[in-house]
C-alpha cells in the first residue's frame, strides 16, 4: 500500500499514526492467514514498523497459539527508535536540527520535497546514468512533515521482540551512518539482538545497490526456510 501521507492532500491529512493504522491492518491480515513476513523497512518507515507491528512478532503469535506473523525485520538505513521518540529527536541528539531548513523545503502547510534529492536521497555512484537517476527521483512526492516530529506512540516498539537486520549505507547524507550506529547501540542496550551489515551506498540502497539488497533478502529467506 502507499503511504497515506503521501497522498498529496493540501494541507496533509495523513500522519504518522495514520500510517501505522494501514500497515498494521495490512500485516494483521497476512499474520491472520498464516503467513510468515519479513518486513523490509526504509528511512522514515521504520517509524511505522516500531510503532505498528507491536504484537505481530511470530514468536509473540505462538505464544498465544496463533500461527503467522512478522519473522524479521530488515532495516534499510532506517529510523528504529525508543518509544516516545520522532526522528527529529534523533537529529537533535546530534545536534544538527538547526541544518533542517538547509536540507528540507518546508511549505506552510508543513508539506516537504528534499532540496537536493540527486545528492542527498539518491548519491547515486558513478555507474548509475542520469536517466535512471531522473526517473527514480521522479517518483518522489510531497510528503507530510509532520511525521518527521511525531513520536511513537506504542507503548513498545516492536524491534523489542522481533529480531532485526539492520544495513548501514556509509555514504548516507540523509541519515548519516552515526545515526544509524548510535540507533543500534541504542537497540542493544535496550537487549534486542541486531545483526549489522554495511553497503558502499547512499541513502537509496534499493537504487545503488540493489543486487546487494537483493542478496541479503534472498539470505534471509533461506535462512528462515531451513528453519
């Protein structure tokens, strides 16, 4: 499903928990017909991830004699935080939020584009043509700001019992690697088991990389068919 958010109303009508509400029902429906999922999460939605697929974990299912549910989740370069926390939060432990203007073109509305998409979501590598790179930036759209400043609202986020992939993409403008590191410190701390792997990539890594990526899914569902 497409994100709610994203569905160019003026002003948004859409948010965070509005987010969640979808894909929740949708992997309820998956967890509810048997099925075993692995999550793939990107940027912002690991936001939804951690705050809509508490309960869905399989291990959590088959403790009430339920079949299916959410297996693993792998993060692209994604936002994984404690509850009560946005991703803005995170860009203020580092200290860069003042840079946010500098980075994202704010309409009153609160709606947002990235003022250097080429370079800031795509980097894309020298291999990659300008006419594969203006076509995947040509799917972006405006999205809700807001959802940037909203916290989580579980009460626990769900990387808390589901185990987690987590790929770091060194070359991340976006989401530098030391947000992503200090986010899975954080994770370990809190006694969730993250398995790490790190991509010469931007902050796209299902564009620049995508047979790496395509690898580690493929790993993964063998991984969990051996089982």
């Amino acid at each position: 499903p497409a994100l709610p958010s994203m569905n160019g109303a003026r002003p948004p009508t859409a948010d965070l928990e509005t987010d969640t509400a979808l894909f929740r029902e949708y992997t309820q429906s998956l967890a509810d017909a048997g099925r075993s999922v692995i999550v793939i999460v990107h940027s912002y939605s690991g936001q939804i991830a951690s705050n809509g697929f508490t309960g869905l974990g399989a291990n959590t299912r088959a403790q009430q004699g339920l079949s299916g549910g959410v297996i693993h989740i792998l993060s692209l370069c994604s936002f994984l935080v404690r509850e009560g926390l946005s991703m803005v939060d995170v860009v203020r432990h580092f200290g860069h939020e003042s840079f946010m203007p500098l980075a994202y073109d704010f309409d009153e509305d609160q709606t947002v584009l990235d003022r250097d998409p080429w370079g800031r979501l795509v980097n894309p590598d020298s291999n990659d043509s300008r006419e594969e790179v203006e076509k995947y930036l040509g799917t972006l759209k405006r999205w809700n700001g807001k959802c940037m400043y909203q916290p989580l609202s579980t009460e626990r986020a769900a990387w808390r019992d589901i185990p987690v992939t987590y790929v770091y993409t060194a070359r991340d403008t976006t989401v530098p690697i030391d947000y992503q590191k200090w986010m899975v410190e954080v994770m370990e701390q809190e006694g969730a088991k993250v398995e790490t792997i790190e991509l010469d990539s931007g902050h796209s890594p299902d564009f620049s990389k995508p047979k790496e990526v395509a690898d580690i899914v493929d790993t993964l569902v063998a991984r969990y068919n051996q089982e």
